[in-house]
C-alpha cells in the first residue's frame, strides 16, 4: 500500500473519532490547569508525549505491530478522564484480597485510595508510596533520588502511542524502591480499581519499581472493575533491576468485558539480573499486553510466562518483545491461550539479539486451545538475530480438547463438566507451575480455577461433539 493511500486511510479514521479526541484534549487542558508540584522536567516530558500522541493518533491494522489488533471501537469511545475518588468501601476491596502480601496500595480509578490501602508495616529495605506523593514531596524521612533519570527513562513514547498518551495523562501510580541487598519475601500488590459510571471513563496508572543491585521483591499488578460500564485503563510500568537483582512481576488482568485494558511493561536488566514475568489475561473485552525486556547487561536471564482465557467475543492480544543487548543471556518466553466462542486471541513474540549479544540462548513457544469453530488464535514468533554465536528457537501449537482424553475421564465417573474443566486446568497449569513465589502462585491459581470453571459450566458440549472432526483432535504445528 501506497504512503498515500495509508496516510489518507488515517484521516479518514481520525475524522471518524474527532469529538472522542476532543474529550483527550480536554483532560490534557484539565492536567496542565490543576496546581500541582510537578517539576519542570516532568511538566516537558507530558508535553512531548502529548504532541506524539495528537501526532501520531491511534494505531490501525497497517501498522504491523497492531496488524491482529483493531482499537476502532476504542477511538470511537468518548471517554472522559475520571474526576474524583468513587465510593468504593474496605468490603468491596476486601474480595479482591491476596493473602501474605507484605502490603496492598489501592487505586481508585487512577488515583491513590489510603484510606482503604494497607501499608502499615514494611518490610526493612521496600520503600513505597504513591508516584504523584514522590514527586510532591518525597517520602517521609527519604526523598526519592534518581526518579528523574528512571520515570520515563525506559517506556518509549516514540514507539508506542498509548505510552504516549499515559506519559501525558498519567495522574498517578506506585513508586517502589527496593534497596540494595534487601529480601522482601512477601509479594507487594498493587491493587488497581476502575470504578465505573454513566460515563465511559479513562484512567493512566504509572507505576515505576527501582530494585537496587543484589535485592529481590515480587510485585502483583491486580485490575479489576467495580460496575459494569465502560472504561479505559492505559498502564505503563517501568522496572529497573540493578546487578545480580531478583524480581519477578505479574499482571493480573480480570476487568468487566465492557473493558478496554492496555498495559505496558518495559524492563531494564543489569548485569546478572533475573526477571520472571507472569501475565494472566481473564478478562476485559479489548485486552492489549506488551511485555518489552532488555537484557542489558551480560549474563541476564529473562522469563516471560503467560495465560489468557477468552470466551464471547473477547479479544485478548499478546506483544513481547525480548532484546538481548549483552552477552551470556537467557530467555524463555511461554505462553498458553484458553479461547471459546468467538474469542479471539494474538500472539505476537519477537527475540532480538543484538551483535553484541553472543552466546545468547533463547527459546520462545506459544500453546493454543480453541473449543470452538469460531474462536480464532494468530499467532506469529519471531526471531531477529544480529549475532553469530547463539542459540535460538521458536514455535506454536494450536488444537482442541482430546475426546479420548475427555471419554476416559468420563468413564472413571466424572461429568462432563467436571472433566473439561480438569483438561483445561492442566493445560493452564503449565504456566502455574513455573510461578514460585506461594502467596502470588495460590492467589493466581484460585483466579485461574475459578475462570475455568465459569468457563465449563457455559459451554454447551452436547451440540459441540456433533460437529467434531477427527482430525482435529490432534496439535496442528505452526512454527
């Protein structure tokens, strides 16, 4: 296609989302009106990511990292930036509990909740407040140091409009720091709530995690939705780990499916730095999940584990991105998808190995069940290798639940909805079982059970079996 062909494709399509666009520049106008303490810094940084987005606009299909992925109906959405707290009751945040954290910061729709967070007694070495207090006024007893040089360091407005867009619009988030040589042994959750309303509302958390050299933490991004209306989260985490750092992250998305979900991770590795990423998709109606590692120091090991279960017309779509700057790294990137109905699922895994980065073994693999005819999985690992020293290898599978394996379940006394529900768990489990950290994996596996199970108990497998054919009981090879 023509550059003048796509550039007028794009007018057209921002034309069709004029007045949505107004209601973004009007929570930019709301931003820069409110008196607050940003330093000047951060005040040039919105500004310019402001002027990428208004430049650049919303991403289409002939971009090719969105090729699988339409946000239409998203640009056509007139979100409006949520103005205050909602009421939202120590109850309603209680049911979303993750048991032996070492503390829980609250959310409500973009703005930090004290009075119904817990975070009473750290740990020795976890600094933690919220992103806008550091910048305000620094944590009691200790003012952030370096927060200039990390907070937008890493996450690239350039490449990445919604980036863009939470860099101008973010209001707040969580700011950790774990000190050097400090072992938090229990997970820190980030608990972020979108309340919604009559409005469709839109909210940019920011979160940034400074893990200093020879120090572990885990930390849990949880979102979730109170109501059922409509409602953007646009979410950036930067993560830094310093040398020999530990640290492992997960996203836990579970939002209503009037939900649109976007969520972006990028982390800078040092020197034999470890990072293990666990990714569980389980809700939202338009789900976009980028997971950007750089292995920039040598020796770095790097895991990227996910889940997504869709069902209806779910649309849950998975970018990693893996660069292997230094040499001696190692990655491995996992990821299972569940899809029912008319899901539809995407998994884009790209390695990159720079020239410096020899003696890299990497392995990327992507597993897919589809139970039913209309759900539909693009999948596309990819490997680009600058270096000659390496080993590198890829692939995907896509297939349906074994009959036989169902029939013999069956027979040993179990119902039918009993036995899909176990096929499907194991086949979920193979994340699990790579998650290490107790409190993270059992809060994990309680929200996978439960999915799954609402997941069986709507399928209707009688009218399904008729339909079957034999040959698709077996993994077709993609890659």
């Amino acid at each position: 296609m023509s550059g003048a062909i796509e550039a007028e494709m794009r007018r057209e399509t921002m034309a069709t989302v004029a007045k949505p666009m107004d209601n973004y520049l009007e929570a930019y106008g709301e931003l820069r009106a409110l008196e607050r303490r940003e330093p000047e810094w951060m005040r040039n940084l919105r500004d310019e990511a402001w002027e990428l987005f208004r430049e650049k606009g919303f991403p289409t299909t002939h971009d090719e990292d969105w090729r699988f992925t339409s946000v239409a109906a998203l640009a056509r959405t007139p979100f409006r930036r949520a103005a205050s707290h909602a009421a939202v009751t120590a109850k309603q945040i209680e049911a979303h509990r993750l048991d032996g954290s070492a503390c829980r910061l609250v959310f409500v729709n973009g703005r930090f909740a004290p009075g119904i967070s817990d975070a009473r007694s750290l740990p020795a070495g976890l600094e933690i407040c919220s992103l806008a207090r550091a910048l305000d006024c620094g944590m009691e007893g200790c003012a952030p140091t370096g927060i200039e040089q990390q907070l937008g360091g890493y996450a690239d407005v350039h490449r990445d409009v919604f980036v863009a867009l939470n860099t101008a619009l973010w209001e707040d988030g969580a700011y950790l720091r774990i000190r050097r040589g400090a072992a938090i042994k229990q997970p820190v959750h980030l608990l972020y709530v979108t309340a919604s309303g009559d409005e469709a509302r839109m909210i940019h958390p920011r979160t940034l995690v400074i893990v200093e050299d020879a120090s572990q933490v885990a930390v849990v991004e949880d979102y979730v939705s109170l109501g059922e209306g409509a409602a953007m989260c646009n979410s950036v985490t930067e993560l830094v780990a310093g040398q020999d750092a530990a640290v492992s992250h997960y996203l836990v998305e579970r939002e209503n499916l009037a939900s649109f979900n976007l969520s972006t991770l990028r982390v800078e590795l040092g020197r034999g730095a470890r990072l293990a990423s666990h990714s569980m998709l389980l809700g939202g109606g338009l789900v976009r999940n980028n997971v950007h590692p750089v292995l920039a120091g040598e020796g770095a090991e790097c895991l990227v584990n996910g889940l997504f279960v869709g069902e209806g017309r779910q649309h849950l779509d998975n970018y990693m991105l893996v660069e292997h700057a230094k040499p001696q790294g190692s990655s491995r990137q996992f990821y299972n998808g569940i899809l029912d109905e008319q899901a539809h699922g995407v998994f884009h895994g790209r390695i990159v190995v720079h020239p410096d980065a020899q003696k890299t073994d990497a392995k990327q693999t992507n597993r897919n069940l589809l139970l039913s005819d209309e759900a539909r999985i693009d999948t596309k690992p990819q490997l680009e290798i600058h270096a000659d020293d390496v080993k590198c290898t890829h692939g995907a599978t896509i297939g349906q639940i074994e009959e036989e394996a169902l029939f013999y379940l069956r027979s040993r006394g179990l119902d039918e909805v009993a036995a899909r529900n176990l096929l499907l768990y194991a086949f979920a489990a193979e994340c699990l079982e790579r998650m290490h950290e107790a409190p993270a994996r059992a809060f994990a596996e309680a929200l996978i059970r439960k999915r799954l199970l609402e997941m069986a108990r709507r399928a209707h497998p009688a009218a399904r079996l008729a339909d079957q054919d034999e040959k698709a009981q077996n993994w077709e090879e993609v890659g």
